[in-house]
C-alpha cells in the first residue's frame, strides 16, 4: 500500500484518493519575478517524482499548477513591495513581460529536469474574477474587515482551527505583537485578502474590486484557482516547507472559512536545499540557478540523480563535490545502461520479482527515494539476469526516477553505419585468428569515430561514446 505522510497529522498514513483511481493534486508554483534557484527546483522535482508514483500505482492524476504573477509581496507579513513592479524596475521591463518571460524560463527548467508538466497551469492574473467572489464569500460571513488604503483582511481569530497544521502558539504570537503590530490590523496573524493601490500611484498590475482598485493577496490567489480547477475537496496539496506556517495555513482558513468543510485530505512539504549552512533564497541576491549549474559542466539531470540520494522531507546539503558524485554515478549507469542494450542476454531469474518488490516497497515508503536509487544498482550488478533483464526492470524503474533510461538505451540501438560496421567485424576476425596488432589498431580507428570497443567473455562489445 501506498504510505504518504501527512503534515496535518504529522505521520505517515495509507492513502486513499476520495475518487477510486483517480487523484486530484495541486502544487504551488513559482512566483515569476526571477529565475528559480535550485531549491526551488528541488521542490517541483519531490512532487514530480510524487506524481509519478502515484501514476506508477495505476493511478489516474489531474495537476494543477499555479503561476503567481501578481500579488506576492516582499514580507509574508503583507508589507513591502510588489515582487513584480520591484522586478518591472530591476530590469527596465514590464511587469507582463517580466511574468511571460520567467514563466517561459521556469518551463524551460523543468522541461530540462524531466519534470511532467501539469495538465492545467492556472495563472493569478487569469483568475481576478474567481479571487474577487471568494473575498465576497468571506465578507458576506463575516470573515473580513477593511483597513483604509491598505487592505481587505482576513480575521484569524473568527476561524477556530486556525494555525492547527502549523501547530502556531496564537496567545505567543498576540504578546509578541503588541508593540509591533501593523496598523489597522486586529490580529497579528490576519493576513490580506485584497491590497489597495497607492493613491498617488498608478499600479501596472491593478483591477477594480467592491472595495477599491487593487490586486489580490497572495493566499487567496492558491484558494480561488485550486476551487476552480478541483473543486471545494481534493486529494493532494503540495509546497515547500516554508509555506506550511503562512501560506498554507492562511489557505486553509479562508477557503474552509467558506466551505465550511474539510478543504484538503492530505498536505504535503518538501524540505529545504541547503548551501554554506543555511536555505538557498532570492531574497539574499545569491542563488544558483539551473543553468547556472549547466555552465558549470553539469547535465540537468546529473542535479535530478543528486535530489534522489535525499528523501524529500530530508534537508539536502548542496556541494559541487556532491554534485561530482551524482555526475561520476549518472555516467556509470549511462555506460552499464549503453553495455546492456549493446550485449543482448536472456536469462531466467527469480530474482527479478525481488527488485520490483523491493522497489515498489520503497517509493510506497513515503517516496523513499535513496532506498529505490539502491534497488536500481542491485538489479545494475545482479548477474543472475541477462542483460534484457536489468535493461527491462531499469526502464521500468524510470517511470518515477525520470532520469530518462530508455532514452539512453535508444541512443545505443542506433544501428553502426556500414563502414564502422565494417570495422568492428574485421576487429572480431583478427581477435579470433589472434591478430592483436592488427585488432589494437582498429580499436583505435573506431575510437576517432565515437566507438568504443570491449572484449567480454561472450565476444566484442561496441557503445558510443
């Protein structure tokens, strides 16, 4: 059975779709103002790998994915500026264009990582209308209260389960407030609904609303587009653990606030990537991003195979000498995955009914990735099967490690062109009369051709180089 755990209870628990067969899965996306750092990726890469075991367990998915290009301020606390017209001025763009422009980046990130796009991407700005009825849902039960050229805020203390999946000590948080508490606001935790444009300032990104002309919180956005695309109850809820104390928290109330009833069965959080001791951030200014780890020589998915030796719910130390360590790992499966679709063997084996087993009890293990990754180089080393066999249960693994094993057998299966085939043969004729010299030199002909030639006890083995 598959084993999920739950943030909202803090354990592991069976999972059961509310559909038989079918899951519904929203995951927060990226907020379009930069490129995503690698501990972002690291995220959409846990609920890729998500995504594909559940589909790896017969499982139907619908995902959403949100694009957030308006709304996010710099604080969490709803002070600071707009991250798109701070972006807009960084860069001498539009805020639309500078939204378009790291959508099609992050796209093109994830494409790179093998990551499944969602079958519904769902943008903030697309979805004004669907924000600004659920603001209205929340002010016609008495949820919300207006503070002059601020805001429409959510009060925290009218929903009673407030802050239950982050575990907030609400009584700690009010005496820690009372000196700094924003103007306006009843509770610390309340939080935006709707902000209201400067007076003296014209917005790029603004919308007229009930209760003035503004732009949505960056809650309400998740609560309004999650609703229109999967309905007031679904399966799956996924960010990073970050998101668990506001951003999420703030999503439950609201939306529940509404409902009336329980929003989400399960919620789930990918940890942190850390570098130099401490969390990857823009906000700092310093972050790596995935190309930049491809300048640096590196195969996007060589930084893939690095998030799989981490469990996802495990903080991940990041090095460019554990990055080596991934790298040296994906070439040595590269060269076995390249030797078993070259060396063509069938053998009959009971134990390949124990790798499935094995590998099957490890990513229903709550995503055990490192303990599948480990099933992977067994079934690599395990000579009681043929090299069809592993070749077999390697691709097949694939479908969740998404590394792209097939594509690389592919590559290998690509027929040698009739003179280097020409070569090779003559190369196994003057092994067989014994003519080292002469096999010596068209090795090293073949070799200027991209071709590298083995000798194995069951006879001559070429792959690419």
């Amino acid at each position: 059975m598959l084993k999920l755990f739950n943030t909202l209870s803090r354990k592991k628990e069976t999972f059961k779709p509310i559909t038989p067969g079918f899951v519904t899965l929203y995951t927060c996306g990226p907020t379009v103002y930069n490129y995503a750092h690698i501990g972002n990726l690291r995220t959409y890469l846990f609920e890729d790998i998500l995504k594909r075991v559940l589909l790896y367990n017969s499982l139907r998915v619908q995902h959403v994915m949100n694009i957030t290009d308006v709304g996010h301020l710099t604080s969490d606390a709803d002070t600071g500026e707009e991250k798109m017209e701070l972006a807009s001025r960084r860069e001498g763009k539009t805020a639309w264009q500078i939204a378009d422009f790291y959508a099609q980046e992050f796209k093109k990130d994830i494409e790179r990582l093998h990551i499944l796009p969602p079958n519904v991407w769902c943008k903030a700005t697309d979805h004004i209308k669907e924000q600004v009825a659920l603001v209205k849902q929340l002010e016609a039960k008495g949820y919300s209260y207006v503070i002059p050229a601020d805001g429409v805020y959510f009060d925290t203390s009218k929903f009673k389960d407030y802050g239950t999946m982050a575990k907030l000590d609400i009584e700690g948080l009010k005496a820690g407030a009372r000196v700094e508490l924003s103007a306006g606001k009843r509770n610390p935790t309340d939080f935006a609904l709707w902000k209201f444009s400067p007076k003296d300032q014209k917005r790029q990104m603004e919308w007229p609303s009930p209760w003035g002309t503004g732009f949505p919180g960056w809650h309400i956005e998740c609560s309004a587009m999650s609703r229109a695309h999967l309905g007031d109850h679904f399966d799956i809820h996924c960010g990073g653990i970050d998101h668990i104390q506001v951003h999420h928290t703030n999503e439950i109330a609201q939306t529940e606030a509404v409902t009336g009833k329980k929003w989400v069965n399960w919620w789930m959080h990918g940890e942190f990537l850390i570098l130099d001791k401490g969390k990857m951030s823009k906000s700092a200014g310093e972050f790596l991003t995935l190309q930049s780890v491809i300048d640096r020589g590196y195969d996007p998915v060589v930084y893939r195979y690095f998030t799989l030796n981490a469990q996802y719910r495990s903080k991940l130390n990041f090095s460019w000498e554990a990055l080596d360590g991934a790298k040296h790992a994906w070439h040595n499966l590269q060269e076995k995955i390249k030797e078993f679709r070259s060396h063509h063997t069938t053998k009959e084996s009971s134990s390949s009914q124990k790798h499935k087993d094995a590998f099957l009890d490890a990513i229903n293990d709550d995503l055990n990735m490192p303990v599948a990754l480990s099933v992977l180089w067994a079934v690599v080393k395990d000579e009681t099967l043929g090299t069809h066999e592993r070749l077999h249960l390697l691709e097949d693994f694939d479908r969740v490690f998404g590394l792209g094993i097939a594509e690389v057998a592919a590559a290998q299966a690509v027929p040698l062109e009739p003179h280097l085939k020409a070569l090779v043969d003559e190369r196994a004729k003057a092994r067989k009369s014994r003519d080292f010299t002469r096999s010596d030199v068209l090795r090293k002909q073949l070799l200027e051709h991209g071709i590298i030639v083995e000798d194995s006890p069951d006879g001559q083995v070429w792959k690419r180089v």
